[in-house]
C-alpha cells in the first residue's frame, strides 16, 4: 500500500516537474516574444515633425477611449539615390461603434493642392517634396478629414514581410503576366516576389490603377489575416525582422497594444471603396482629376464615419494665375 502511494506520489512529482517546464518556457518564451516587439516597436516608431494640419481635430484622439481615428498608409518605392514616391496611398478609417474599417484607395496621379509645396500637383509626389509630413497634410487638405496616424512600407521590402507570414493567399480575377510572372484566374497563394508583382501591375488591366489598388488591398488583407493567426508565433522572429527594415510608423507599443485589445474584431469588417474621376493631360503630364462634387462627397462618407460634421470647403485643382 506504502509502495503504491510511493509511487504515486513520484509519478505526480514527475508530472509536475514536466509542467513547470513547460510553464516556465512558456514564460520565457512570452517574455522573449514581448521583449523583441517591444525593440522593433522603438526602430520603426517615428513620430512626425512640423506638421501644417490643415483640418485639426477638436480633442486628441483616445485609442484607450476607443475613439474613432484615421491612418494613411503609405507604399513607397524607393529607388537609389532617390527618396521614392508613394505609389500606394490608402486611407483607412476605423470606428468601433460602428464596428467597421472603411479603406479608400487614392490614385497616385490626383491632380491636387501639395500643402506646404503651394503648388498643384500629383498628390504622391507629396513625400518626394516632404516626406510623411508634407504627405499627411495633403490628403488631410485632399479629403478634408484629420489624419491621425500614419503606416509607410517600403515596397521593395515589401516582400520580405509577406516571406515572414508564410505567403498570401488572394482571389485573382484577371489573368495576366508581370515581370515574367503569369498570374491565372482563380485563388492563388504567392510567395514575396510574386506578391510584389501582382500587387505593381497596372498596365494590362481595363480598369487601370483601381485594379491595382484592389490587388494591393487584397495583399494586405492576407498579410493581417496571416499575421493574426496562432501559427505566426512560430515565425514571429522573421516577421518582426522584416517590419523593423521596411515600416515606419506614429504609432507606438502602447496604441498598438489599444488598438489589438480595443479594435481587433474591426478587420474582419472592411469596406473597401474608391474615389471617381477621369484621366487628362494637361501640360503634358498625365493626371488623375476628381470632380468636386465627388471629393466632397467622398469626404463627407468619411467624415460621418469618424463622427465628425460634415464640410464643404473646397480643394484647389488648379494653379492660380
């Protein structure tokens, strides 16, 4: 009888030595896993500087509060010895009573006011001018909405991040062929460089940048999707290595803890839309040029989502005389 409690009790003292090693790597690991985002959140945190802010909010935005807030997220491509231009510019914004993210993609070639510039130009050449900054106030001034954070991926490491999270997987709806690459009709998974391939062609498609923009939404719907699943533990090490080199960002460790405890369900409601207008040249130059009936009402679609009045002040076009 001794015998068997005996053994009971070493089977019981065995069971509990393989669990505290399990628990206590499971700490170390969790904290190794805090440790490193917390490094790679201060190399891409960078706050912006010298801002005009053409449309100014009333109250800072609380992400603790769960206000509603905007992001412009930015693709860059940069080239060498040239600062690039923000060949992808997406504005999102996100709001929690609504539980709904609206995504507006703006054609790279809009004929617009560059604020800070005085000049009218294509809107991406904004950050050629001025960086983030010089950026946000133009699409703050273009939408007449407050833009409060700011996303910029480097589109050339762009594939590096989509290597970290196991490939995207995407629904292509017109076959095409880009940089020696054919892209059938139908779900495809690709890896980093077909990614960045199908998310750069333009040319061969009817509907021109609008098919690009949504190639590139879809991209970047599968890379949350990937991100925020379980399985993306195992390679978080090659996913923080590629957003610390090719993303920079306002926000820091603690909005983007509120914003994973406070919003995370939001992705998942995604409303993807596009702003109308037509293509002209004009001097020469090929622009994208939106009617302000159509701006305005563009802005006042995301306006009323981030619960704030709507405007009708207008957007200069055209270069005084």
């Amino acid at each position: 009888m001794e015998e068997k409690k005996s053994r009971k009790k070493k089977i019981l003292i065995i069971v509990l030595s393989i669990l505290g090693v399990f628990i206590l790597g499971g700490g170390a690991f969790a904290y190794s896993v805090y440790h490193n985002i917390n490094q790679t959140a201060k190399k891409i945190h960078q706050p912006v500087v010298k801002r005009e802010q053409p449309v100014k909010r009333e109250k800072e935005v609380t992400l603790k509060e769960r206000d509603p807030f905007s992001v412009l997220l930015l693709g860059v491509d940069k080239r060498k010895n040239d600062k690039g231009r923000s060949d992808t510019i997406i504005v999102l914004t996100v709001n929690p009573n609504k539980k709904s993210v609206e995504m507006l993609s703006i054609p790279r070639d809009t004929r617009t006011e560059i604020v800070g510039k005085g000049t009218i130009d294509k809107i991406n050449h904004a950050y050629a001018f001025g960086d983030v900054e010089m950026s946000m106030d133009t699409v703050e001034k273009f939408l007449g909405i407050p833009i409060d954070y700011y996303v910029m991926v480097n589109m050339q490491g762009f594939k590096d991040v989509v290597n970290a999270v196991g490939g995207v997987d995407v629904k292509n709806d017109l076959e095409f062929t880009a940089g020696k690459e054919t892209f059938a009709v139908g779900n495809l998974h690709l890896n980093g460089s077909q990614a960045l391939k199908y998310s750069r062609m333009r040319h061969d498609d009817p509907r021109g940048d609008f098919g690009r923009q949504m190639r590139q939404r879809q991209i970047i719907d599968s890379i949350l999707e990937k991100g925020a699943s379980i399985s993306s533990l195992w390679t978080y090490d090659d996913i923080l290595d590629a957003v610390s080199k090719n993303l920079k960002t306002n926000l820091t460790l603690d909005d983007m803890v509120d914003i994973q405890s406070k919003y995370k369900d939001l992705r998942h409601n995604i409303k993807q839309f596009q702003i109308n207008g037509d293509g002209k040249m004009i001097d020469g130059v090929w622009y994208y040029l939106v009617p302000e009936e159509e701006r305005q009402a563009v802005s006042n679609r995301l306006k009323e989502h981030l619960e704030l009045p709507a405007t009708t002040e207008s957007v200069k076009t055209e270069t005084p005389q």
